[in-house]
C-alpha cells in the first residue's frame, strides 16, 4: 500500500491533500488513527499477563522475537465487557520507535479525509479525555472518531511509552 499523504509534524494537511486513517470500531462507534502510525494488523492471540499492570494492559506478546505490550481499547475506554472473537485483531503500532499493541473489535478500511471532511471534537464527557482527539471525520453517513494516538499512548497514565521528544 502506499500513501502519498504528507502531514506537518501538528498533524495538519499541507497543499490540501488528505490524510489517510485506519478505521476500526470499539462497540458500536467508529474510530480512526493515523495509517502512518501502523505497522501491521494481526489476529487476536492470547497475551502473557503481566502482574499488577493496569486491568487495561491485557499483557505482552512476542512479535518476532520483540516483545511487545499489548492495551485493550475496549478496556482502557470502558466499553463494556471485551469479547474476544474471529474478528478481534491487534493493530500494531510504531509510536516513536516504540512498538506497542492495541486490541480492537475489528478493522474495517482505510478512510482517505480531506481537511474539509473533519470536524473538531465537541467538549464533552467522552470515555477519555479531548486532548486525545484530533477530531470527527465525516464520509457521507459515516462518522469516524479521530484519536491522535501519540498523545493517547504518550499520556501518563497509560505509562506505556516515554514522552515523546519535541
């Protein structure tokens, strides 16, 4: 696959192209990250857990000899009880050099958005905080829920990654 998009280190679009994100849903909603931040999509597989991690950190997997921790998004936002089923799938992320996993309920394409095609996020009491979101992309009916994954795993209470270096 290649992607011809070009976006500032902000995260804003230069000379009007689109941004391309990988959507996957959580429950009954819609998320997108950024395609640049994925490195691969896998099958569900059991994790090795870690003690006294967080309830949201489902553990560690080895991916060819790395190895890596695995968050469960559905967890992490309280979405209810995850069932994990053929369509559950660890998208794996390289999150500056750092290579980390993110359980979802399935992915189902990547969406190309236009900056015109995205929305900012309203302040509401969302299952995590508004810093985490880039935006509302929005595709004819469909409504995706942007997350800027940086800040997200580069938070401190998810722990997970260092800060990121400005």
């Amino acid at each position: 696959m290649s992607i011809t998009s070009t976006s500032s280190k902000n995260g804003d679009v230069k000379d009007g192209a689109g941004s391309e994100f990988l959507a996957f849903t959580l429950g009954s909603e819609e998320y997108g990250i950024d395609i640049l931040k994925v490195q691969e999509i896998r099958g569900y597989e059991v994790v090795t857990r870690i003690a006294n991690a967080p309830e949201f950190i489902k553990g560690v997997i080895n991916l060819r000899g790395i190895i890596i921790p695995v968050v469960d998004m559905r967890i992490k936002f309280n979405l209810g009880t995850p069932v994990y089923d053929q369509f559950t799938v660890v998208i794996i992320l390289n999150i500056g050099g750092r290579i980390m996993g993110v359980v979802v309920d399935s992915v189902s394409d990547v969406t190309t958005l236009t900056p015109e095609q995205i929305k900012p996020a309203p302040e509401m009491g969302t299952a995590f905080g508004s810093d985490y979101l880039v935006g509302l992309g929005t595709v004819d009916e469909r409504m995706l829920i942007l997350i800027d994954i940086d800040k997200l795993m580069s938070s401190s209470e998810m722990g997970l990654i260092e800060k990121l270096a400005a």
